[in-house]
C-alpha cells in the first residue's frame, strides 16, 4: 500500500444491525477497523449497534487497520486486499465478520 488514498474499500456490508451501515449506500463510516474474533477469525471492530445512525453522509468506507497480522492481505497491519466484505459472522450479527479474511499460509 502507497498511501491513505489506496486504502482498500468496503465492497459489501450485509449487517443491518450496524449504526454505519445503510442498505442503500452501504457502509459510512470513515474507515473500520478490523480486529480479532471470537472464533479466531477477523472482525470488523467498528460494527455498533446503535438505534441511530451514524457516519458520514456521502463516504466510501476503507479498511483504516487490520490487527490480524496472520491474513493474507495484512502488511505491516494494513489491508491490501482490493476490496473487503463484512458480513454475518459465526455468531451472526453481534460480531461482524470481515469475509475476505484468508489465514496466511506459513
């Protein structure tokens, strides 16, 4: 990754119960982070489930931070994968998961 500029997007959010997400724009925040999950895997640790919403109004979420240092598109705990998509993870919506999430082969 050269610089903020190509901090990689959120392609797709299904999680309805998120305060940043709007069905018909997806998601507004600023740029998530992702972070560890209850069953190993990655979370997106900016999910808040708030009954308002939040963000910004005309926004193309990015990835801001990744702290799994083992996927495959974390370097030096940036995401550089093209695009991500968060999405219901194991426990559904209480936390998201980063669905691009790839262990990274030793």
């Amino acid at each position: 990754m050269a610089d903020v500029l190509d901090m990689p997007h959120i392609g797709s959010c299904t999680i309805d119960a998120c305060s940043y997400n709007d069905h018909s724009a997806g998601c507004h925040a600023g740029a998530i982070t992702v972070i560890d999950a209850p069953d190993g895997g990655a979370s997106c640790g900016t999910f808040i489930p708030l009954s308002i919403k939040g963000g910004l109004d005309k926004v193309v979420a990015e990835v801001g931070a990744c702290h799994r240092a083992e996927c495959a598109h974390n370097s030096q705990l940036e995401c550089a994968a093209s695009a991500v998509r968060i999405g219901a993870g194991p426990d559904n919506e209480a936390h998201p998961g980063c669905l691009t999430f790839e262990k990274r082969i030793a």
